[in-house]
C-alpha cells in the first residue's frame, strides 16, 4: 500500500498564504485606529485597547508563521506605549511608523532573518537609546497540539504573554509534520485527539532523530491514569489545572 506523502512546500505555501491574509486585515485596521486619532476624533479608551489586542495578536502570529522580526517589531511598539495612558497625536504619529515598518518586513521577505533586527528598527522610536545593543534572548519554540480549543488558548495565551515562539494545530498529523519540519524545543500535546492518542503522537516524535532530545508534556483528564502509558520524560499535566502544571513545566525546562 502506497502512502500518502504530504506535500510540504504546498503546506508551507498555504501557511504563509494564511498569514499574509490575517497579517494585511490586522495592519489595516491598526491603521484606521491610529487615523481616527491623529484626525482628532474623541479619544476612546476602547479603541485604544483594540490596538493593543491587534499588535499582540500580531506579535503571537509571527511566533507561529517562524517570522520573529514581526514578533520583535511588536514588542519594540509595545514597550514604546508602556507607560502611556492614552495615544495622543503625536504618539499615534509614531505608532503609523511601526506599522508602516512592520508591513515593510513582511513584504521584504525578511521577516525571519533574526540577524537583519537592527536594520528593521533603525529610526524607530523605541524606549532607552540602547534597545538595539541588548542581547537578544531567543526563547524555545513551543509546538503545542492539544485538542480542546479551551485548554487550547489557555496555554497558547501563556505562552505568547512570557514571550515565547509558538506554533499550534489540534491536529496530531500536523503537529508531527510541523515538527519535523520546525525542530521544537517543547512539545505540549492532549491525551487524546479523535484520530490518535497522544501517547502514541509523542512516542513517534520521540523516535525520530529530530525530536529525540525535545522536552516533553501531555495534558490529561486524570494524571494517575496516564501513568499506564509509561512514557518516560514526559511531564503530565492536569487539564484542570492546566494553567499552573504548564507554568511549572517550562519552569522546570528552561533556563533564560
């Protein structure tokens, strides 16, 4: 029996197609938003937390598309209106530039060059006259597959909020392709998926050369029943206290 091999310059090519179209809508409205108050319409605090989400939801998508530039600009735009309580003219003058330079990155095909940083953020406004010369800290990428989308977003969230690169499926085939094709440092995955158990998605990872040296965890209903799985290395986490085992996991796995 022949199988199917996965096309993966095909699955690459609809990621990047993905991104690019989340990317354009998001940028397009950070710009409208920034419009309304530089014309001199009201200041609404509303529009200025919808800023805030798009720029972090964008910051989290370049994790996931492997474009850490577009993350790196987000957190350069971010830490620029740490401190400010409302967006006046000026400042949202400044943010146009962010923006405008953001979707320079993406459409210069740089976007995951880490070494081409200083080049993106010259001439922005940026907090402290040394934000260029500090090391930059290359956290792990995160492979997260987990199948309920509300234990889903509770670790994605986590994750994107202490910096880290993720990327995430709730599909078990995925989740190895990705892997093969990204090499994570850390792969989070459910007990079980409709199509695959989750015990069998980390001993086929654990297998390849790639991923023999991935730090490893399974989100399960009961943590003492998954103990029958016998899966060396792997941290289990309680789905009820998805939260707190998660923290503690990367805690115990990374040193920053």
């Amino acid at each position: 029996m022949v199988e199917n091999i996965p096309d993966m310059a095909a699955i690459l090519d609809e990621m990047r197609e993905k991104f690019l179209e989340s990317a354009q809508e998001k940028l397009d409205r950070m710009d409208e938003i920034l419009d309304l108050f530089i014309s001199g319409d009201p200041l609404e605090s509303e529009l200025q937390e919808e800023f805030l989400r798009e720029v972090h939801s964008m910051k989290g998508m370049g994790g996931t598309f492997e474009m850490p530039l577009v993350t790196k600009l987000c957190h350069a735009l971010e830490a620029y209106v740490e401190d400010e309580e409302t967006f006046n003219v000026d400042i949202a003058t400044q943010l146009h530039a962010y923006v405008d330079r953001i979707v320079a990155l993406i459409a210069s095909g740089e976007a995951g060059d880490v070494s081409r940083l200083a080049h993106w953020l010259d001439g922005l406004p940026l907090k402290g006259g040394d934000a260029v010369d500090k090391p930059i800290i290359k956290l792990p990428l995160v492979l997260i597959a987990i199948q309920k989308k509300e234990l889903m977003d509770i670790t994605k969230t986590n994750l994107i909020d202490r910096g880290f690169d993720i990327v995430t499926t709730q599909s078990p085939f995925e989740a190895f392709e990705l892997a093969m094709m990204q090499g994570p440092n850390i792969v989070i995955v459910s007990q079980s998926f409709r199509s695959m158990d989750g015990a069998e998605l980390l001993r086929s990872l654990s297998a390849t050369q790639k991923m023999s040296k991935a730090k490893t965890a399974m989100v399960c209903p009961d943590r003492r029943k998954a103990l029958d799985e016998n899966l060396q290395g792997v941290q289990l986490l309680s789905e009820k206290n998805i939260e707190r085992d998660m923290i503690n996991f990367i805690a115990l796995t990374i040193s920053v």
